[in-house]
C-alpha cells in the first residue's frame, strides 16, 4: 500500500473514532471495503469471528481480507479467512505484514467483503491456563495493546497468561484499585530485568476502567518490554 493511502486511512480512521461512539455489535457490511471498528467492550479475536480455513464461520465466505494498522510496529496486521493459520503467518511474513491475532476495543480496521454480510463483534475470553507466576513470555506489546477498557480481570489474566502479584495491590483513588503483574530477575553479572503491566479496574476490582478525577491518565502502564 502506497504512502498516500496510509495517510488518507488514518484520517479516515481519526473521523470514525469521533462520529461512532454509539454503533451496535453488529455490523452490516457491503460487497468490497468497509472500514469498521471494535465497538465491543473487549478485544475480539479474528478467528472466532471470520474463521480461518480450519474452522471457518459463517461469515468466512463472504470476507476476502481484514486489515488493521499496528502503529508500534508502522505495518499493516493482515488477516485472511481462506488460510490456515500456518498458511497466514507464511504469506504475511513474505509480504511484510504482521498477523492480525487480536482486535483491541475501540481499534479500527479494514474489511474488503465479497458480498454484502452482517458481522457482529462478539468478544470471547480464552480458556488458556493462567500461571501463577510471570515470566519473561508473558510481557509482549501484543499483549498489552489487547487490553481494553470494560474488561473483567479473568480476561486480563487470559490475556497476559499470569495472575496478578497480590503484594502489589494499590488503591490509587477511593473509586478504583491498580493491579499489578511482574517480573524480576538478577543475572550472574548483577543486571537486573524488571518487568511489568499495571491495569487501574474499579473499586471492587472487578472491571478496567479510567481513574477517576484524574483527567488525561489511561487506565494501564507498562515499563521493561
């Protein structure tokens, strides 16, 4: 894709971010490009809701391609319906782009549809196990960038795939608890590797979201990854 394309999607992505804050789950697509985005209160996950050629969906015939822009990694996150996931990761690699593993609540993207279809977004929660302590694996941008505002902790701890430290719990404001996961280690030479996500949910600990009275401040962290 051309440079002046980029340019035109990221403000085509700008103006849709401002004028559908209120869109259903479900979308309506028609036959060729329709630029979406992720209404739910969850990341999605790609193959739950257009298949891949092992397990396709319903809607797996009528997409040809899903495109989402990774603005930490500057290309374009590719996702195919008619490939096995092996197969999508070869032919991605080749071309440049990343895999689209995950779409995050609130991110936009890019469907090029064969026919018209209604897709709804509906997010699903990994059943993976949850180990009780991190490891290095565990702290990735991908995973990061996956966590989304209304998300329940069991969906947090799926998606960084280890529980929270439980001597790292702070009340930052009366409203909301911050939850930590980290790493930490000490090599031979005395370096040190430190690690870590920090995720603001409210005062039962139950939901992520803002803190509150604080304006301007997001709702994670992450520092040494």
């Amino acid at each position: 894709m051309q440079h002046k394309f980029i340019i035109k999607i990221i403000f085509a992505l700008i103006s849709f971010f401002i004028t559908t804050l209120a869109i259903a789950q479900t979308h309506t697509l028609v036959q060729g490009w329709n630029l979406e985005g992720n209404d739910n209160g969850a990341a999605v996950d790609p193959n739950a809701i257009f298949g891949n050629a092992t397990t396709p969906t319903t809607v797996s015939p009528s997409v040809t391609t899903v495109w989402a822009w990774d603005k930490n990694a500057g290309i374009w996150n590719f996702f195919a319906p008619s490939m096995t996931p092996a197969a999508l990761a070869t032919y991605a690699a080749s071309k440049g782009y990343g895999v689209l593993t995950t779409i995050s609540q609130g991110q936009g993207f890019w469907v090029n549809a064969k026919n018209a279809v209604s897709v709804n977004l509906t997010a699903t929660v990994s059943t993976a196990t949850v180990a009780a302590t991190c490891t290095p694996s565990n702290f990735t941008i991908e995973k990061y960038n996956s966590i989304a505002l209304g998300m329940s902790m069991a969906q947090v701890e799926q998606i960084i795939g280890c529980a929270y430290d439980p001597n790292y719990i702070i009340r930052a404001v009366a409203t909301n608890v911050t939850y930590r996961w980290g790493f930490s280690s000490i090599d031979n030479n005395g370096n040190s590797t430190v690690m870590q996500i920090t995720v603001d949910f409210d005062s039962t600990g139950s939901t992520v979201t803002y803190l509150a009275n604080l304006a301007g401040y997001g709702f994670k962290e992450a520092a040494g990854f």
